[in-house]
C-alpha cells in the first residue's frame, strides 16, 4: 500500500471480501502512525505489515510483494504509479491517473505497452446497474444511436468544499474528481473515440471572502451559517460536509477565497462515430435530488437508467412497450463496484485475467476532465 488512507483501507476491505488470504505485506505512508493506527483498524491480518515513511524505501526489494495499491491524495497518483513502474508489479491505481498534461504524458511513457498491468479504480463502470446498461445498448435493440445525455446530481457535495478536497493543487478540480467516472462510462456507451469537448462551470455559492484557514469551531457567524455545524445538526443531512472525517463538529469554511472547485460543470463531447454527448454535475443536490444516469437516444428506443434508484428503463418508438428493469444494488461500495474491481485486481496479480478499465481507459478520461477544465477555463472548444 501507498497510502493507507478511507479510500485504501476501503479497497482492502473489498478485496477480503472476495479472498479472505489477501493481507497488507508493507504500507509507505509518511505519517507513520496515522498508518499504525488504520492497520489495527482493518484487521489482525495485517497486524505484521511493516511500515516505511516512503514509496522508496518500500519498493527497494519489490520481489516481496505481489502487487501495488495506490490510495495517496490525487497530486502524488502519477508520481508514485511511475516508482512502481519501474519496480513491475501489478498495480491498483486511484483515479484521476493524473491532475495536468504533464503528469499524463510522463505516465503513459511509464508504462507504454504496459497499460494493461495497472487496474485504474473506476467502480461506476463495473456497477451491475451500468453492466446491464451496456448490455442493452450493446444488444442493438436501440437502433441507431445519436445522444446521450448524462447528469450526476451529487448529494454529497459539501465534502468537496468542507474537507481536504477543496485543495485544488491536490486534486486538480472537479471535472478529476467526478467526472472522470462519468465521461468514463459515457465513453463506453458510445463505443467510439472521443474528439474534443466544449465545457463551462460556475461557483455561485460555494467559495467568498473567508480565510482560507478559517474552521467553524473559530467562526463568529456559526448561528446564521446554513453550513455549520449546529445547522447541519438540525438539518439532519450535512450534505458530504464531514465525508470521510472522523469529526464531525468542525470542518473547514465552505465560502473560503481560495476555493476553486466550481459547484456546477456542463460539457458536451463529440464522438468520432457521430454521437455527441451532453453531462452536467451540480454539487448543490441534497437529499431525493440526487441522481446519477443517462439517457441514451436511439432510433428504435430509448433507455434512461439512475443510479440513484437503480432503475432502467426502455422506452421503445415502435410501440406501447415501456419495459422496466431494476438491479438490486449490493451494500459493498459504489453500489456492488468496489467488489467487482477487487476481483478484477486480484485476477491481474493472479494472471487471470486482463483488467476491464486499464491504464489506457484512465488516460483517456483523464486527458477528456484536462480538456474540460481547459475548455472552461479558456471558453474554447479543446481537442482530447
């Protein structure tokens, strides 16, 4: 492991799941004790993992290890992905695969004929709901098709404004963030290379005048603030504000100056078979607003699917015919495809098996979030 933080541990967690024998052999993470500290959370299996302030010092004899998981914050995936190139070992590796044009060459130099050694963690394409999506538009039954139209509502916004997330150095904003894993599965769906991407965003709430260090616990507007944490309290819903923390009676100011997260986005993209795609994400939703999906426009049919309500419907042009189609959703991260990744994994270490989202389809929707942001940013149309 490099990185034992929520997102590792939860990986590792997965990955039991499906092979009750798989144990941490070694951690490098510079806070060492923080790493101690998850290591007893996860398990006895892992009691004897030896620790290593850095991804160096671990790699240095990489024959003891089988395998690679990447889980550190988003600035050091390319940075840590090359080390463990150069030591050969399967690798998992957190998206985004890298946050600028720079880090997406060096690391599709690092591993140039080797994409396929690396699974990349894009879980919303292994969800049985979407696998059953492209099944039905791989069947043909839609006829033709020239549309889609994505939306991700997320519910869970305030964690990209209230926790570590906001630090856009370290994530590289929130096309990397999220919309990595739509244009991913939006990719699949049209079965062709993407061209170019035309993007806009907005910041009309989040974001303001506060210092950019200022938490709730040293702030004098806590009473009227719809974001602290006594209104969130009543609220009942703190709308992702503490996600992923361990307290949830402080976070940091969500109306700060340096935030750069934008809390809308639209794209559209232009496929080279002729389809062209339309996705927008909103990181205002709460609550019943959120949903996930697409709608896939085809001469013959139509089907929207949600992940949200893990529904899909079919909606033919020739007839009546409305067919509904739910998929139960399994309680094992990101709606059953944490697990289905783990399986992926361990069948690269194994030999097994090629991985389903390689490192190539990381770079892919990497360069498309890259060419989103630009695209935003300048107010042009950018190639991918």
């Amino acid at each position: 492991m490099i990185g034992l933080g929520h997102r590792a541990t939860a990986m590792i967690a997965s990955m039991q799941s499906v092979d009750p024998g798989v144990s941490i052999r070694a951690v490098a993470d510079p806070d060492t004790e923080s790493a101690r500290q998850r290591l007893a959370v996860v398990g006895p299996p892992h009691a004897g993992a030896r620790i290593y302030p850095s991804a160096d010092a671990m790699l240095e004899d990489p024959a003891d290890y089988d395998g690679v998981v990447i889980g550190t914050r988003c600035h050091l995936h390319t940075t840590m992905a090359i080390k463990v190139a150069s030591a050969g070992l399967p690798l998992f590796l957190e998206k985004p695969v890298a946050i600028s044009l720079e880090e997406l060459g060096a690391l599709r130099d690092a591993f140039r004929g080797r994409e396929d050694e690396v699974v990349v963690s894009f879980p919303l394409r292994h969800t049985p709901l979407f696998s059953k999506v492209l099944e039905v538009v791989r069947s043909g039954v839609l006829g033709t098709i020239n549309q889609i139209q994505a939306v991700n509502n997320v519910p869970y916004g305030g964690v990209y404004f209230g926790q570590w997330y906001r630090n856009y150095d370290q994530t590289g904003g929130l096309w990397l963030q999220k919309a990595t894993h739509d244009f991913d599965c939006i990719n699949l769906l049209a079965g062709s290379p993407p061209l170019g991407v035309a993007a806009m965003e907005s910041r009309r709430v989040y974001g303001g005048e506060k210092p950019h260090d200022l938490r709730c616990s040293a702030c004098d507007e806590t009473e009227t603030c719809p974001e602290s944490p006594q209104n969130l309290a009543r609220r009942g819903d703190d709308g992702g504000m503490y996600q992923g923390s361990d307290d949830r009676t402080d976070h940091w100011c969500a109306f700060s100056q340096e935030i750069e997260n934008h809390d809308a986005g639209s794209a559209l993209i232009m496929y080279e078979n002729g389809i062209h795609a339309s996705y927008s994400q909103n990181f205002l939703s709460r609550r019943a607003a959120y949903r996930r999906g697409a709608t896939v426009v085809g001469y013959e049919a139509i089907l929207e699917f949600d992940l949200a309500t893990a529904e899909i419907r079919i909606i033919h042009h020739r007839s009546d015919k409305v067919e509904h189609l739910r998929v139960d959703i399994e309680d094992d991260g990101h709606a059953g495809g944490d697990r289905i990744l783990a399986e992926r994994f361990l069948d690269l270490i194994k030999g097994d098996a090629k991985p389903s989202a390689s490192l190539r389809d990381g770079l892919l929707s990497a360069a498309m979030c890259l060419a989103a942001r630009e695209s935003a940013r300048t107010k042009t149309f950018q190639q991918v």
